[in-house]
C-alpha cells in the first residue's frame, strides 16, 4: 500500500525520534541531546499552553468581560508565583505555596485515612485462617495465601518497631519476625523491579513495532545515527587525547 | 580469564543488540506463544458485563503519551470497545493535560470506532476533556461535577445540552470508574477522592506494569474490583472480547521474548556471581 507524503514524512519524524532517543544506548550523542531537549521543550510548551488556555476560559475572561469579578483573587494569588525568581520577595511566593500545599495536604489525608488506612487494616484483621467456598469447599490456596498476608503484615511491622530492647526475649522473638519482615520487603520490591522492567519493555516494543511500519526509515535512520555517533566519539576521543 | 569473568566484563550494548534482535524476531514473524487468561482479566471482564443496562460509567484516561504508546493503548482500546458493546452511559475525563487528546485516539480505533457505531454522543457517551487540579480536582468533581464542569465538555458544549449528564452530579451517580493510570493522579487518588465518598462504586484499573504490586493491595482489601496487568492485561482482554490482530499477536510475542531475555541474563548474572564470589569472596557483607 503506498503511503501518502504526509503519513511518509511523520514516519520519518516518528523514526528520527525514537531511534535519536535510543541511541543513547549506544554511545551519548548529538541526535540523543537533540530528541531529549525537543521532548523537555514539546512537554512544558504542551503543558504551559493548555493551562494557559483553562485559566484564561476559566478566570481571566469572566474578570475582563464583567462577568465574574471575584475570579481577580485567585488570578492575582497566582501571580505570586512569579517571585520565586526574585531573592528580595521571594517571601510572596510561599503565600500561593502555602495555599496549594495545605489544600493538597488536606484533602489527601481526609480520604487517606478511610481509603487507605482503615480499610487496608480492616481488610487484613478480617482475613479468615480457613477459609471455606459455600459451593467449592475448603480451599487450600486462599487459606495459604491469608497466612502468608498475615504472617508477612506482622513480619514487616515488626522490622519497623524500635522500641524494644533486642537483648530481652520480646526482642528476641522481634528481630527473628523482623527477618521475614526483610525477605517480604524484598520480594515486594523484586516484584515492582520485575514489573518496572516489563513496563519499559513494553515500551520499547510499542515504540519498536511503529518503527518497523517502514523499513526503509528504520534501516537507513539507525545507519546514519550510528555514523553520525561512531564519529562523534572518535572526534571526542581524539580531542581527550590532545588535551 | 574465566568464562564468568569473560561474562561479567561483557559490553553492556551487546546486550542491548541482542535485545533488539530477540524483540524483533517475533515483530517482523508472529511466533503464536500461547497466553492463558489470568483470573484478574476475567474479573475485569465479567464486571464491565454484569453493569444493569443503562449505568454510567467514568472512564479515567489519565495516561502520558509514552505509557499510552505502550501499555496503556491496548488496555485503554480493548476496554472502550467492551463498554460501547453494552448498552452503557459511558463519560470520558482526564486529570491528566496530556489524555484529553488521546480520548478521540481511543475512537479513532477500528474494534472502538465499530463497536460506537450506533451510539449518540451526548446521550451514551461524552468527552469531558482534562479537568484541572490533579487530585483538587478530583475532589471537585465527585461533590459537584456541574460546578467543576462550568466551561462544558471536551468542545465546550454546556453540560445543560448534553443528556447523558442530566443525572450525573456527583460520584454518587457513577456506578463504575474504570482508571487506565500511568501514575499520580490515578488509581490512589481516585480511591481518596471519589471511592471514600462512595464506597458502593465499583473500580476498575488499567494499569501499568509497574503498577500491578501496589494495586494488588486494593484488590484485596476489595476497593478495587480489578486490574488489566499491563501490557500482557490487556493482550489477555483483547483475546477474551475476541479483537486481536496479528500486530497484537506479535507484540505479546515480543512481549514474551523480551521477558524470556531478561530471565535468561538474570539467571546469568546471578550464576556468574555466586561462581565468582566463590574464587575471590564477595565484597558485600550480608
């Protein structure tokens, strides 16, 4: 199927990029410093233009047309920010700070505690030990699972509790649940480890299969880059020496 | 020198070179690895099936581009086709800047674009477009998403006009949230701000790998109904709605050889450094 010019050219773009962004792989270069800035510079211009956009729909046009004149409060309060720049009245950017930071703050806790708090605790002391299906009848796994979740709840708290003195036998018996509180820790981060890897995969495999839509973009971009990189670091190579 | 030693001091782009080649096999050839549902895609499934006709459901695109070019696309396309197969209230929002965008993307999809087909915008589904304050916003929304909404949908089109809004106000009117999350605001915050309000709301999340431990937790305390596992989630989703394409089929394959890769080096790293700790002890005291 033939491709249009347009479609064409935004391979080509979507190649440069993404082979330029993994080139890094390869050796620092000149297209990897150029995809990173381009990326850094689409992403907060993106970012500033549509909060740009929603402010001014939002409060800068009900406060010039008459409509809604209290908006002037929060627009001016916003303004502040702009002393983070200055040492002299820096003082006034804590003030819209301090706003933004206590109203995070305080709506975050509120549903903290019921959504992340009391239910994770009730939902673990509520646990069966035996745990028995109405229809199915005892199962095995998902009582094996509730001691596991049990035993390793109590083995993590325990590694976190400093209050007992280690030489009395409560700190004994602390420590040695203190041990299977480590190795659940570590499981619990070999597992986001293991997971984080598969997200990068994908990815590199969402990234990999547009870039294989054309061949010729692929084969011909990865060759130029890697040139363009090989001489790059020869020339750095040489000028190291020199000096 | 040893072969382990050889080993530990081999260039770290070889690695990546023999990346490229294994990912690349199954991409340009389909290998057919098969794939068994796991027990969370099925729940997933059967959650979005059992809503009573009618229930409206929000639907959190609260993705970046990259993690929708990965995971997230395929998670965020095979779910909208399910929920516009079902005769659902469906209302599209993001707290994310960059998923408004990627909202009228998931349409654009041949399995989605299909499966709206009869579907009235307005009446079963809306664009309500990113709203501002991460999780402010959130907040916003779940008490009054008339008064957060004031500027209208996606297009600016007053939520006055748009029918399908007539009787969603608050979170208490949404009986599904389905959260496809690259990160903050997602899954937690909605928990926080819309779930605490309204424990009866159902919660589906799309999420990423690297979200899948931290979710569990949700899971099993029963505030999240379930999860699509990442990428290999949403090829699993795909395959029960019966909406895979060969493309989809070579990236679980690569899928599957990029994990298979990554075992291998492990398991050599690891043999490599028990066999050299072995000949000149370990520098790590544990």
């Amino acid at each position: 199927m033939a491709l249009d010019l347009a479609t064409m050219l935004g391979i080509y773009v979507y190649a440069l990029y993404a082979l330029s962004a993994y080139s890094l792989t390869y050796r620092d270069n000149m297209f990897f410093k150029f995809a990173e800035h381009s990326y850094l510079a689409l992403a907060v211009g993106y970012a500033g233009a549509v909060a740009y956009g929603y402010v001014r729909r939002t409060a800068i046009d009900p406060v010039l047309t008459g409509k809604d004149l209290t908006f002037i409060f929060p627009v001016l309060f916003g303004v502040l920010y702009v002393f983070f720049f200055s040492k002299k009245y820096f003082y006034l950017y804590r003030f819209p700070m301090a706003i933004v930071t206590g109203t995070g703050v305080g709506l975050a806790m509120s549903g903290t505690v019921s959504a992340q708090f009391m239910q994770q605790i009730t939902a673990t002391i509520v646990l069966p030990l035996y745990v028995v299906h109405p229809v199915l009848g005892f199962q095995a796994m998902d009582t094996i699972n509730n001691w596991l979740i049990i035993i390793m709840v109590l083995g993590t708290l325990a590694y976190f509790f400093f209050s007992i003195q280690p030489e009395t036998a409560i700190g004994k018996a602390t420590t040695k649940l203190g041990l299977v509180g480590r190795w659940t820790m570590m499981v619990a981060f070999g597992s986001a480890f293991g997971n984080t890897v598969m997200t990068r995969m994908n990815l590199f495999i969402g990234v990999y299969k547009n870039l294989l839509r054309d061949y010729t973009s692929f084969l011909g971009l990865t060759a130029l880059i890697l040139i363009v990189a090989t001489l790059e670091g020869q020339r750095a190579k040489k000028t190291e020496q020199k000096a | 020198m040893s072969f382990w030693k050889k080993l530990e001091a081999v260039d770290v782009r070889i690695i990546f070179l023999v990346l490229w080649i294994a990912v690349g096999i199954p991409l340009i050839a389909p290998l057919n690895f098969p794939m068994a549902v796991s027990p969370d895609t099925i729940k997933y499934r059967d959650a979005i099936e059992a809503l009573p006709a009618g229930s409206v459901v929000a639907f959190g695109m609260d993705v970046s581009p990259a993690g929708y070019g990965g995971e997230l696309g395929p998670e965020a396309r095979a779910t909208a086709t399910h929920l516009f197969r079902r005769p659902l209230k469906v209302i599209f929002l993001t707290f994310w800047e960059t998923g408004a965008p990627l909202i009228e993307n998931v349409w654009r999809d041949p399995f989605v674009a299909a499966a709206m087909k009869d579907k009235k915008y307005g009446v079963d589904y809306v664009n309500l477009g990113w709203i501002p304050g991460s999780e402010t916003g959130m907040s916003s929304f779940a008490t009054d998403a008339w008064k957060t909404l004031e500027k209208g949908d996606y297009k600016g089109t007053k939520l006055s006009d748009l029918p399908i809004m007539a009787n969603v106000k608050t979170v208490n009117d949404v009986t599904m949230l389905i959260c496809i999350e690259t990160g903050t605001p997602g899954g937690p915050e909605y928990l926080r701000q819309w779930w605490a309000r309204n424990p009866k709301l159902k919660v589906l999340i799309g999420a990423l790998g690297v979200d899948v431990p931290a979710t569990m937790a949700y899971i099993a305390a029963g505030q999240v109904v379930s999860m699509l596992r990442g990428g290999r989630g949403a090829a699993e989703y795909q395959k029960l709605l019966n909406i895979v394409t060969t493309a989809d089929i070579m990236g679980s394959d690569a899928m599957s050889m990029s994990h298979f890769v990554v075992l291998v080096f492990l398991v050599l790293g690891n043999v490599g450094y028990f066999a050299l700790k072995k000949t000149r002890g370990s520098p790590v005291k544990t």
